[in-house]
C-alpha cells in the first residue's frame, strides 16, 4: 500500500527546500501550486480565467501578481478562482497517482492544507516550521513583496502554533540545510521508507 504524505506550512517556512529533499530521497512530489502555474501558462484553464479577470492576462498566459491583486482582499473574487483552479488540479492529482501506482510513499505539497479541511485524505502530515522573525524575514525578501501582501497571505492561513499542534511530524528549518535534512531522514526511518533515492 502506498503511504500518501501531505506536506504543508505556512508562506516563508522552507517548504519547497523540504520538498525537494523529499524528492532526492526517492519520494515522488505532487506540487499543487507548481501545477497551478503550469494550468495558467495556457490552455483551457486561461481561457475561464480571461473571461472573469481579462485584464489578467498577459501574452496568453495568467499574471499572478496581477490576479492575486485581484482576488486576494477579496472572498467572493477568490471562492470563484477556486472554483475554476481545482477541479484542473485534481484532474493532474489524478494522474499522478496513476503514474506512481506501487510506490512506497507519494508527497503531496498542499500549501492551505489544514484550511481546506484536507488532512484527511492523507496518512501523514508533515508541517514545515520556523521561527517567526526567520518567516517574516524571507517572506519580505521575495521580489514583489509588500507589507500588505504579507499580511494577506497571514490571514489566509491559520497560525503556525495550530499546524504543528495538528503535525503527525514537524520540520523546523530554521537552522541549517543538513540540520533540515536530518530531520527528514529520521521521518523516513520512522515511516519504513528508504532515505536515498
């Protein structure tokens, strides 16, 4: 039987540096927000966003900070993105699964896990942790970023104190990479998973 993990954590935590060391163990990823950029870089998906939001899109494709401008302050305006957004991540869900039948374990990257009510579907949860000043720090050190927005991801997000409440394990990467890989490790040894891929 193949142990479905989910791996989530708030904005700035590390988790895409998690993910990918999950990878290079062996552990295929299922990325949704990954997939979600790939669906908007074209096709069907653009189409019904251009009909809500045109002045969305650029060259023929979704330009996020765009949209996110648009929908973010908004519930109304980000319950219908939702509505369009994850029916096409589940379809790509679906098929990763079909093309990983019999692997030990699959990693699903679900950023709003704990906020969608998700973690059920799941064997394991993993949350991503770090200090505070360490989140804020990073979070502001991406290009773009702006106090405004940072405090629209926050509200967006239940605190952190509450994912690792909730966590069958937690990874605190506030110290070094291999301290991070470590850890990783010891959850792979503790679930009966190789720890090299």
């Amino acid at each position: 039987m193949t142990l479905m993990l989910a791996l989530t954590g708030s904005i700035g935590m590390g988790k895409s540096t998690v993910a990918a060391m999950f990878v290079d163990a062996g552990v295929p990823l299922f990325d949704a927000d990954t997939e979600v950029r790939r669906l908007q870089s074209g096709g069907p998906l653009v189409d019904r966003i251009r009909e809500r939001w045109p002045d969305t899109i650029v060259n023929g494709a979704v330009d996020r900070d765009l949209l996110g401008a648009r929908v973010l302050a908004d519930r109304d305006e980000l319950a219908a993105l939702e509505v369009i957004i994850h029916p096409a991540v589940q379809a790509a869900r679906a098929d990763f699964l079909n093309g990983h039948r019999g692997a030990p374990a699959l990693l699903f990257d679900i950023p709003l896990l704990f906020e969608t009510h998700g973690e059920a579907a799941f064997d394991k949860v993993i949350v991503v942790s770090a200090p505070a000043a360490v989140q804020r720090e990073r979070v502001m050190a991406r290009p773009g970023m702006t106090i405004d927005k940072y405090e629209a991801f926050m509200a967006r997000q239940l605190p952190d104190a509450i994912k690792r409440e909730r966590a069958d394990f937690v990874i605190d990467t506030g110290g070094s990479l291999a301290v991070t890989r470590e850890q990783i490790e010891r959850i792979l040894a503790c679930l009966g998973l190789p720890t090299g891929g």
